[in-house]
C-alpha cells in the first residue's frame, strides 16, 4: 500500500469504483480527461485498497451499490458523491450543483437502478483496466 492511500489530504479525494465495470471505467477516463488539477484518485473495489475503504464505510465490496468518494474526512456515497465529484471539477461543471435541489429520495432511486443493472446495460470486462504510466501514480493499487 502507498503512503497515505487511506486518506484524502491536501484537499485530495479518493474515488473506489468497480474496475470490471464498463461503465466506472468510462467515469474514471472522463474524471482523468477533466480533473486538470488532479484532485481524484482512485482505488479499484476489486483492489485490496478499494475493499477495505468500502468495508471501512460501511459498504459490501461483495455487491457495491454505491459510490463511494473520500474528501476533507468524509465519506459520500450514490448521487452525492456524483454530484460533489463533478462540482469539484470546478468551471461549468459546478452547475451539477443544482442536481442538489431535488431531493435525495428521488436521485438515489435513479442512482441504484443503474448501479444495479450496470453490467446488463454497459457490459464487463474480465479484468481491471491498467492505468496509462502517465496517470498510474494516480491509483492507488
């Protein structure tokens, strides 16, 4: 395990998403292509790191619903973490920020439908992806 991988200093965060999952891979790009300031990383649920984290927050690495984002000692999970991942890559993607207005019993619902039929609808992949050498200090596993 790196130093500090279980924490989210200097105003980091650590993203654990499902690495076979078509999907969390296509976020994971999008966050690598977006994030200039590099303020996400990442842990693989699959990963040693990224079972633990989910273990230590409550969740089931067995059978991930939820999102999980670490940032400043908290723990976000489902349409929250979404919503702060994309307002945190500052610029025009604050205006997610307004997803906010609608309350939660109504985006978790939404959120935890795709999250459960990902594979279905996006596909899997065998194996978790290998990180480009100029993004791999980025992961944590």
């Amino acid at each position: 395990m790196q130093g500090g991988c279980m924490s989210s200093d200097a105003g980091g965060a650590i993203i654990v998403f499902d690495g076979v999952c078509h999907l969390c891979n296509g976020w994971v790009h999008f966050l690598l292509r977006h994030d200039r300031r590099g303020v996400y990383r990442f842990a693989s649920m699959q990963s040693e790191v990224g079972c633990r984290l989910l273990r230590d927050h409550g969740l089931d690495p067995a059978d991930p619903s939820s999102f999980l984002l670490l940032r400043a000692g908290r723990a976000r999970t489902d349409s929250d973490a979404i919503i702060d991942v994309l307002t945190g890559l500052g610029g025009p993607w604050r205006l997610f920020g307004a997803l906010r207005l609608m309350p939660r019993v109504l985006r978790d619902p939404l959120y935890r439908v795709i999250a459960r039929n990902r594979y279905r609808l996006f596909g899997k992949r065998e194996f978790c992806m290998m990180p480009a050498p100029e993004v791999a200090a980025r992961f944590l596993d």
